[in-house]
C-alpha cells in the first residue's frame, strides 16, 4: 500500500510539472532516492505512463583526511606550529611529532619556503623562515564545505587535481532519473493481474485486464532439495574412480556375516583377539548360520587345524559352532571372502578379476573424536595369474594418483589373511605431514587354495576408511562432527561437492 501511495504522489507530481528529477523528488517527499527509483521502477511495469531518462550527477566531497585539514588545518602547518617561534627542532623529533602525515605536510612546508634547515650546528635544526603563514590549504576547504552544502562548489581544475591526488577531496557521480509523462500518461495505476484464472479465461473477462510482466531477471526461491551427506559424496568419487579402473562392485548388502566368512575363511585363528565380544558385536538373534558350503567348510577346518596346501596351520581343533556365530561384520574383507569363493567356484572356471567394495562395518570401540562403533571401508580387491607385491605397489600408486595423491610409503605390517602385509601411508600437502590411509597384503594360500583357486592365481588387496579422507577433504577434526547426533545438519547442506583431484 505504502509504495502504491508513493507510485500515485509521484504521478500527480508530474501531472503539474513538464519534468523532474528522481533526487528532487526524494529531497521535496523526504524519502530515500532508492525507494523513489523502486516506485518509478513498478510505474513503468504498468506501461508507458512516464518516460524516464537516467542521469548521472557527479558531485564534490571533502574526504575524511579533507574534513581534518579543514578542522585542524592543513599537513603543512601542523607541521610548521610544531616547529618552535625562537630556536629549532632536529628533523627526526619534528617529524615524530607530527604523526602520520608528518613527512608530507614537512616537505609541503619547505617547498613553500615556511621552514628552513639550519646546518650551520650539530645536529642540523629545522627553523622558522617565516615569523607567520596563511593556510590556504585549510582556508580553501573551509570556503569549499561551505560552498558544497549551499549547493554548487567554485574550483579551479588545477586545485580541483592536486585535492584530488592528496586525497583531500572526492568526486561522487550519483545516477538519478529524469521523469516525464509518457504517451500513456495517468496518475492513477490500474492494478495490474499477476494470476491468469479459469474464471477469467471462461467469461472472456481476460480481453478487458491488463497483466504484470514477466520479471525473468528476478531470482527464484531456491526450492527445498534434499542433500547429500559428505561421506556419500566422497563415497561417489571413490566409486568413480574404481570403476574408471575397471573394477565391478561386490554386494555388500549383509551387514550380519557368519564367523565363517569374516574370520575363518580369511584363515584367521577362532582364538584370535579380534574374535572377542570386546571387539566384535555378536548377534542374539539369530546367533547362528546353518547355510555355510560345506565342503568348503571342511576344506577350512582342515586348514586351521593340521595345515595343507604346504602349511602347517595353526594345530588347534577348529569348532564349526564358533564359526557359525552371527556377527556384525568387522571389515569388507569378509565380502571379498564370499566373493572370491563364488569366483573360485563359477561355471566355465576362474577368470581373471578386479572387485571393490564401500560399504559399513561395525567394531566394538572404546568411542573419541576419530572411532566410531561403525564406518566405512573402501576396498580393493585383484585376482588374476601370477600377481606379485609389485603388482600391488603399482596399482596402489595408480589408485591414490587418481585421488591427487602422488607420495605413497609402505610399512610391514602383519594381518593374518595377507603375507607380506603393507600400510600405506600418504603425504599429504595441506597438512604437511605422512598419514596412514590404509593397510593392504597379498592374499595367503591358506585363504585361496580352500577356496577352489587355481594354485597359480595371486589375489592383492586393500582397504581404506571412508571417513578418514572424508573428514581430510572436508576439514572435519572430530568424526562425531561427521556422523551421528551431534551432526549439524547446516554442515550437510552448504557442504561443497566433493572434488578428488583426478589425474
Ligand atoms: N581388512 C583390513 C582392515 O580391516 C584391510 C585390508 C583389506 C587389509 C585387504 C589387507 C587386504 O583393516
């Protein structure tokens, strides 16, 4: 209502007058000139009621450091009262009197021959040469800021510059508008339909209303949207870079995996640590897995407890019950076990493979700011004739070069499915330092050979967190910022699409 009463003062204004300008209007209505452009603006959205022709004004200001010298007088003669009537002053003390323009307005004061340097003693003393002076610097600006609030400002181009240049004075260009009737001129504005209605269309009324414009310069809403989490996206970019490289993803549909699978297959002892209800979750129900192959059960067993393929095993006696417990899996390699045993076992025989896998995992953890009960694995898997720790070495610089990261070094490590074990630790240039990104190994014979693999075939393999270099790329330190309820859902929906350098 407020700018329609604006839109209508401004038209009867003009329906008295052949022409006015916008700055005028805002100076005679006592109102901003940004709200007089904005009624002018929805006048010309109902047609050609006015014309408006834009105007550029430039005017004079006195600049803060102006308004000083107009206050307190010019550099120079600061300068020059600071420099005692009968006697002298040393350069230096004069100029450490004087604050910030001190050096300035000390050569603008010599050149004008007030102030004169006496090296007749030791040390050299700046003296008055003049007993008094006219600041014509600060007399000007006086006359200048007096002229510019009357109105118009008299200077002469040469000052005009010199002002200028010493930051005195400042040109504003202000743009307003020259209004004047249009050939549609009225000072009443019809109202102006913004919605086409049936009821409009159906009795013909649509031929007697007049529309509002389409506004297609101005920003739409920006619609609700659902987002995705960080590691999701950092999740895509691995799979990306998997699938680039001609890997397939595994199915890791099964959070609850049997022993079997997550331990035993993977030739790891039932006595092992990690086969704890400390560091493992154990399921209630239902506790056990009956579906188990069972040949290839057997094939483990004898493994475990009195060796083969070449081994000795561990000479325990292997029980199927503790190989039946349920369990939340512990890492993806328990994927791999099924997948490798399904590849092993395939109609038409074993191909050459390269799998990969994302998915959660779940560990009993003492929770801080960098474990979690669950997260993420990314790996990798490779079985093909006659691969060797080179051939692992190779593709791990191959994989993490396509993550952006060049500086790979390998620790020994032991993992009781892989023999030699390797962390790989990576430099990593924001932070400045070597952090480990991943364990990898090649996969025992113990694990392969009780799968049905040909005795030939090598399979290496790796894994990774996907919250480590998630919480990295995203300069996240506490992983409870990540994931979980602490989680700020604002993080989730301004966080940036994840970009993994791909080289
Ligand atoms: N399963 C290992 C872990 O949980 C990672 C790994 C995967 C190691 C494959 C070697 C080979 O840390």
């Amino acid at each position: 209502q407020m700018e329609f009463d604006l839109t209508e003062r401004i038209l009867l204004h003009l329906e008295s007058c052949e022409e006015v300008d916008t700055l005028h209007l805002a100076q005679q209505f006592g109102i901003e000139h940004q709200k007089i452009v904005g009624a002018v603006k929805s006048i010309q959205a109902h047609g050609e009621l006015l014309k408006a022709e834009a105007l550029t004004h430039k005017s004079l200001q006195l600049t803060e450091e102006g308004q000083s010298v107009a206050l307190r007088g010019s550099h120079e003669a600061i300068i020059y009262a600071a420099v005692p009537g009968e006697g002298g002053i040393a350069q230096a003390d004069l100029l450490a009197s004087g604050g910030c323009n001190a050096k300035l307005g000390f050569s603008k004061a010599m050149s004008q021959g007030w102030l004169w340097l006496d090296k007749s003693v030791q040390p050299p003393l700046i003296r008055r040469r003049v007993a008094n002076i006219v600041d014509h610097v600060q007399e000007q600006l006086l006359q200048l800021q007096l002229q510019l609030a009357g109105g118009e400002a008299q200077l002469s181009v040469s000052d005009l510059t010199d002002y200028k240049k010493r930051k005195l004075l400042q040109e504003l260009s202000i743009k307003s508008f020259r209004l004047s009737k249009g050939p549609k001129f009225a000072t009443t504005l019809t109202k102006l339909e913004t919605d086409l209605t049936m009821d409009m269309l159906a009795t013909g009324q649509w031929q007697q209303l007049r529309f509002k414009a389409y506004n297609f310069d101005a920003l739409g809403a920006s619609p609700m949207r659902g987002q995705l989490h960080p590691l999701l996206k950092v999740r895509t970019e691995f799979r990306q870079i998997f699938l680039e490289m001609g890997f397939s993803e595994m199915a890791t549909n099964n959070y609850v995996e049997a022993s079997f699978w997550n331990f035993d297959a993977l030739f790891q002892p039932q006595q092992h640590p990690a086969r704890d209800a400390h560091d493992t979750f154990f399921i209630k129900q239902p506790a056990h897995c009956f579906e188990l192959p069972e040949d290839y059960v057997r094939r483990v067993q004898t493994v475990h407890s009195v060796g083969g393929y070449g081994s000795l095993g561990y000479g325990y006696e292997w029980q199927l019950a503790e190989a039946q417990k349920n369990l939340l899996r512990t890492h993806t390699t328990a994927v791999s076990a099924r997948t490798l045993f399904q590849l092993a076992n395939q109609a038409g025989g074993f191909k050459p493979a390269k799998y990969f896998s994302i998915d959660k995992v779940f560990r009993n953890e003492t929770l801080d700011a960098t474990h979690l009960a669950e997260f993420h694995q990314v790996e990798g898997v490779i079985a093909d004739v006659g691969l060797t720790l080179g051939d692992l070495i190779g593709t791990l610089h191959a994989f993490f070069c396509k993550l952006g990261i060049t500086r790979l070094e390998f620790k020994p490590a032991y993992n009781p499915y892989t023999e030699p074990s390797m962390e790989i630790f990576c430099y990593h240039p924001g932070l400045a330092k070597w952090i480990e990104v991943g364990n990898s190994g090649v996969f025992r014979p113990e694990l392969l050979l009780p799968m049905g693999l040909p005795r030939d075939v090598n399979v290496i393999a790796w894994g990774l967190s996907l919250e480590r270099p998630t919480m990295i790329k995203y300069g996240i330190n506490n992983i409870r910022d990540l994931v979980g309820p602490k989680v700020d859902l604002k993080m989730v929906e301004d966080g940036p699409i994840c970009r993994l350098d791909h080289v």
